[in-house]
C-alpha cells in the first residue's frame, strides 16, 4: 500500500485515469502542474490519462499569466493554449484524483464537494522533502524569480506523483 494515498499500487493505475490539479484563479499554478504532469507522462509512454486543471475563482477563458508562460517554456512546457476554467461538479465527478495547491483549497474542494473527500489531497501531499501540509504559494503579482521558484516546489512536488504512478503501474 502507497503511504501516500489510500490506494493500493494494483488498483493505483486503473482508479487513477483523469487527474485534476486546482488553484484559485487557473492561470499559475496548477496549469503549470498541468503543463509538466502531461510533459513527464508522454516522457515515460505512459498514456490513456487525462490531466486538466481548474480554478476555484477562475475567469473562464483567460490565458496564463505571462510569468507562468515564461516560466514553463523555461521547463520545455507550451502553456500557450491554456484557457482556464471554473471549477464544477462535473469536473469533480470526473476526476480520479483532485490536487489542490494549498490548505484552503483542499478546505473550499471538501466543504463544497464532501462526496469526494477520498480524492482531494494537496499538491505538497506528495512532496518527497519538506512540510507535506503547506501550500504551494501563489505567485500571481510577483516577478519572473517567485515564478520560478513556485514552478520548482510543483516540480518536485509532480515528480514525486509520477513515481507513485509509475510505481502503480508496474503493479498492474
């Protein structure tokens, strides 16, 4: 059993096929785990997943903020054609797992999705070093270096998740 979720590596893969990251506005964040998650699966062949992102308070059809289309391209990521989204229940019934990137995210997901507590988890969540309790903070307003900083602490973060789902794989 994965001391990550509650989830065993032999259901891991087949219970995990849509992926769901979700952050305030739907313009950093999680496009950006969105972004490298997709790049990472396609490097390890591994296909037949879906991975979207949302916001909580999103504007439908913005683009990414400027820094976080800088800052991903840095990381050979196209966040070009990222429109975002509003979260919605259709969203939520969909996914497999809901990523949120900080505390009150995971609150405002639970408090307003409370069937789906068993597949909303924080991105720090499966952080391999640090606080697994802390957020990913928002970079919005700030310049290209808070950007990447936050794109490096979701790295990490989403890299830690491919193992897992590598590691469900194998058991499949």
């Amino acid at each position: 059993m994965n001391s990550r979720l509650g989830v065993t590596a032999t259901k891991g893969m087949a219970a995990l096929r849509n992926i769901l990251f979700v952050c305030t506005g739907n313009t950093c964040r999680s496009p950006l785990a969105e972004g490298f998650l997709k790049k990472i699966l396609r490097e390890h062949s591994l296909g037949g997943m879906e991975v979207g992102s949302a916001g909580l308070a999103a504007l439908p059809g913005s683009s990414a903020s400027s820094h976080a289309v800088k800052v991903a391209l840095e990381g050979s990521v196209s966040l070009d054609e990222h429109k975002a989204r509003l979260l919605n229940a259709e969203l939520i019934t969909k996914a497999d797992l809901i990523i949120g990137m900080e505390p009150g995210h995971r609150q405002q997901l639970l408090d307003r999705y409370p069937h789906a507590s068993d597949k909303i988890y924080l991105l720090r969540h499966f952080a391999r070093y640090g606080s697994r309790e802390r957020g990913i903070p928002d970079p919005y307003g700030l310049n290209l270096e808070g950007y990447r900083f936050c794109f490096e602490d979701i790295k990490e973060c989403v890299e830690s998740l491919l193992e897992w789902l590598l590691q469900a794989h194998q058991g499949e």
